[in-house]
C-alpha cells in the first residue's frame, strides 16, 4: 500500500515554502520525490505556499489545497518574522491546483470565500462526509470582530472546489485554536488541533456528529503534557498503516531549521488515542513540514516515481 506525502520545507529561501512530494511503500520509510526539489511553484499571492493539503476527489483527480504564504518574504534581517503582523494581514485566500494524474497540474487558483474580515486563513484541510456527499474545507482564522487577536476554526462547504458555501465558525475555544485534523473511524469523529495556551499543546476531541459537540480526551492531554516542549508541536495529522497500527504526525518546530518536522507516534489501531513516540521505526529525507499523506495506487507510486525520481 503506497503513500504520497504533500509537505513544505523549512529553510531561508523561497524554496522550501513551495508544494513538495514524497513517497513510501509502507509508510514508515520515505523517500523525497523530485531530488527534494518543489513540484508546484507558487507564481500568485504571497509568492510560496505552507500546510500543503492533498484530496483524492470522488470523481476521479486530486486537489491539492495549501496557505498562501511564504514566510522567508515577511524577515528581517536577522530572520524574526512579526507573526502578529501576519495574523492581522496575512493571506485572505488559499492556493489550489487540480491533477488527474499527479503529474500534469492546474495554474495555481487564489480562493477566496468572500469574506473581507479574515485576517488570514491558515492551515486548510478537508474532510468528505459521505451523509451530506459534501468536502468540509476547514482552516483556521482571525477575525476584526475580535480585531484579529483570537484564532478559530472556521470552514466551509464545496461539491466541486469551485463553488462553496459561506464560510462559518466550525470549533471555538476561549483561547486561540488551530491546524484542526478531522478524521472518521467506526462511527466516532476525531478532531485532533493545537491549542495556543493554557495548556499549549495539541489536543483530541471526539464527536458523534461532524459538527460536534467534542468532548475532550483528557487522557491524550495527559500523555501530550508529558512530552519535553509540548507547546513546540503542530500540524497534526493522521495516516493508516498496512500493518492496522495508526500513527499521528506532529510538526515539531521548536529548534533549529534542520531539526524540525514531523515526528511520529504509534497507536494499535486505528481510533485508539493510546499513542506512544516512535521515531525509531520511521525514515524521512528530510524534516517534512506541514502537509498530509494519502494512500496512492501501484500505478500512481509508478508513475510519480518515473516522471520525478526518487532520492
């Protein structure tokens, strides 16, 4: 069972912020397509792109979904970036691209969902409920309301990905929320997200219902603080392996560039929150930044590795 991992790069140059791919037979080791070289470069917006989403579309295609922002753009010369400046007038649209192939891509799209007082929208992911047959794109964003000082997650609704439903709050805390991870399993919704503060550190709630209410799984939390730096994780992500363990990503960004990405954590099954680090069993390239994995055919792991190369 193949996989392809969509993922940014952190580094000083323009570069790293751009759409990259990587592959693995099993989903442990991974291996960098393209020489670790971008696939798509962003020639709109912000000039780069982060949080790079991938969605295998039940029509048949990809679309690929990431934040329109390049982050080496807003540094200064010592390379601190004014994050309150980016969270007040940041990105008020989202890069898209369409593929049937995985290999002859659209131009780059700008979305925008028609609302003027987003200070940003950051860290789009896609869920597809199969009861209202429907993708829920939902992201995180700060609001004039709030005069852009309060993170939530917001979404929306789309058949196609080119027309979508007003946006709406979609999970709202008393602190600041974001990069929300919904998935599925046997009836139960899991909503995996970084909390800001108090505590900072990601978190897991789990719903009977798309749209909540989530309850909060206090034994996560209890695991989540036990990890050294726990504020320093985010991006969380799950993948299924072919072996039916479950493993949770979560972007580790507290340390120096080349240190940073994803790191690992295994749990028995899928659905089951008992997740234990286990950076030993994986092989990355590189530090994957941001991104998603999706299960790809022998014919798309084929044909990505022909038109790219690996290594």
């Amino acid at each position: 069972m193949p996989y392809l991992f969509t993922h940014f790069r952190e580094k000083l140059t323009p570069d790293g912020e751009q759409v990259h791919f990587a592959v693995s037979r099993d989903g442990y080791r991974w291996e960098a397509l393209n020489g670790g070289k971008p696939i798509l470069t962003c020639d709109k917006g912000d000039g780069g792109c982060r949080d790079i989403e991938i969605v295998r579309l039940k029509t048949g295609g990809f679309v690929l979904l990431a934040t329109d922002l390049c982050i080496v753009h807003h540094m200064d010369a010592q390379h601190n970036v004014d994050w309150r400046q980016l969270n007040h007038y940041g990105s008020k649209k989202l890069s898209l691209w369409r593929t049937e192939d995985l290999v002859h891509f659209s131009e780059q799209e700008l979305v925008f969902f028609g609302r003027d007082d987003f200070g940003c929208l950051w860290a789009p992911e896609v869920f597809f409920d199969e009861d209202s047959d429907t993708y829920l794109i939902h992201w995180g964003s700060t609001v004039r309301e709030t005069n852009f000082e309060h993170m939530s997650i917001y979404c929306c609704t789309t058949k196609d990905f080119r027309t979508f439903s007003a946006p709406r709050l979609f999970f709202d805390k008393p602190c600041e929320i974001l990069d929300s991870h919904i998935t599925k399993h046997d009836g139960v919704y899991h909503l995996f997200y970084k909390n800001a503060h108090d505590p900072s550190m990601n978190l897991h709630a789990t719903s009977s219902a798309l749209f909540g209410p989530y309850v909060n799984d206090a034994a996560f939390e209890r695991y989540m603080g036990t990890l050294e730096k726990p504020g320093a994780y985010e991006a969380p992500t799950t993948l299924q392996l072919p072996d039916g363990k479950w493993c949770l990503l979560l972007d580790f960004f507290g340390c120096e560039k080349e240190k940073m990405g994803y790191v690992p954590f295994l749990s028995a099954r899928a659905g089951d929150t008992n997740f234990q680090m286990n950076k030993a069993a994986f092989r990355f390239p590189y530090g994957f930044k941001h991104g998603h994995a999706i299960e790809i055919t022998d014919e798309e792991y084929d044909r990505l590795c022909r038109c790219y190369g690996v290594g």
